[in-house]
C-alpha cells in the first residue's frame, strides 16, 4: 500500500541506517526522526527493532502531539522528546538521539565539551552545552516529554541558539543533535562524537589545554557558515 509520507519515511530510514553505519548506536539505543513540515508529521523509528531488519515501511508516522498518523509498531521511546522539539523548534528537520560513548562519557561527567581545537570551530562557536540532570518531578512525570523540556530550558538559560548550536548533551543520559535533515541531524551527531573523543584525549595529554582563541574561532566558523563562506564547492 502507498502513502503519502513514503519520501519522509524513506529520509528518516536512511537516516536510521547511516547512525548505525556511523557506529553511534548500540544494539537498538538509537533514533533518528525526519519531519514534514507542510503536513505537520514527522517519521521516527520504530521502538527496539534491530537495524538490520528495518525496513522503510516500518518508520512511524505522528504529529507533534504523538498521535500516530501511520504505522502499525510502536514508535522509539523517546517520541515524545522529539515531538516537544518539533513543536517549540520550528526550523529543525531531524533529530537524533544516541548513546554513543565520548558523548555519553562528557554527559556522565556533567561537563560541556570545551571548544579546544578547530574541527570544533567548524560547526560551533560555543562549548557544547551540558544540560543538568532532570530534576525527580520532571522524571517521575511524563519524562520523555520533560526530556524536551529540560534541553529546551538548557538552551534559553543560556541563552544559545538551536540555529547556531545544533547539539546538546543532556546530563547523567546522553546526546541529541538536530539539523535542517535528518541527514544532517546524524552528521551532527557524528561531529559530537568525534569533537567529544578529541576533547577527552586533549585533557589526558595536557589537562590545563586552554581554549581555542577567538581568531580562529571566528575565520574556522565564518569561512564554513558566515555570509561570506568560501568552504566546500
Ligand atoms: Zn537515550
């Protein structure tokens, strides 16, 4: 049976597929979801099925308040952080979540991932932020909805933006990473991973390494994203 969301379903299984190719997932501790924004749906992969035996046709369909629109298996279980990100963040196209372990590492340690050299710079200006551990009420309520809730704040506390910084690490879990796709949601998540594993061996060999200054912050970040960027073809 055809549907209506067989390209979204297709981008968001892909997507699936590369963060699994990437070696960021786990077992099944993975998720990628691609959005439709004229329809107001987004697609997310099915809850604990192995990647090796997904297929287009199992991705979920839902809007941004979690009813299932299309689908017969039950979505991720982290549907609802998705969703709530959708719903408040309007320009984002996919996010993924994973358990890959540098990222895991720093958000264990509840720390941000200082900007220490110029892969960094090439995709942000700013530490990648840390946000704390959910509080009990937020856990013992609807959580993978206050999930959402605990990024978002993270994000206006600080005032960053989910334009300019397109990950998070959220404290005692894990990673997310977002982008105008889903394809660029796992690139991203690829970048935190690998930013992360150069950051935690910077801190082994020279455990007082200073900050990137802000010269090369600024012509790393501009030449790729700033008005006159000259990186790629
Ligand atoms: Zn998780």
């Amino acid at each position: 049976m055809s549907s209506k969301y067989e390209a979204l379903k297709h981008e968001c299984f892909e997507a699936n597929i590369a963060l699994n190719d990437l070696g960021l997932v786990i077992y099944t501790f993975g998720n990628v979801s691609a959005v439709d924004r004229n329809n107001k749906v987004f697609a997310i992969k099915p809850s604990g099925v192995a990647y090796e035996k997904l297929r287009p046709e199992d991705m979920v369909i839902l809007d941004y308040d979690n009813t299932i629109i299309e689908g017969t298996l039950r979505p991720s279980s982290d549907t609802k952080t998705h969703a709530f990100l959708y719903k408040n963040w309007d320009h984002i196209g996919g996010i993924a979540h994973t358990h890959a372990t540098y990222s895991v590492a720093w958000a264990q340690a509840q720390r941000d991932i200082p900007i220490f050299g110029t892969t960094h710079a090439d995709h942000l200006t700013a530490d990648i932020p840390c946000a704390s551990p959910m509080g009990d009420a937020l856990i013992e309520g609807d959580y993978e909805h206050n999930t959402g809730i605990q990024i978002i704040d993270c994000f206006k506390e600080r005032g960053l933006s989910p334009k300019e910084v397109e990950m998070v690490l959220l404290g005692n879990h894990g990673p997310f990473a977002w982008g105008k796709t889903a394809a660029k949601a796992v690139y991203n998540s690829k970048v935190l991973e690998t930013v992360a594993h150069m950051a935690y061996l910077t801190l082994q060999i020279n455990p007082s390494a200073p900050r990137l200054k802000d010269s090369l912050i600024k012509k790393h970040y501009e030449r790729k994203h700033g008005k006159d960027a000259y990186y790629g073809q």
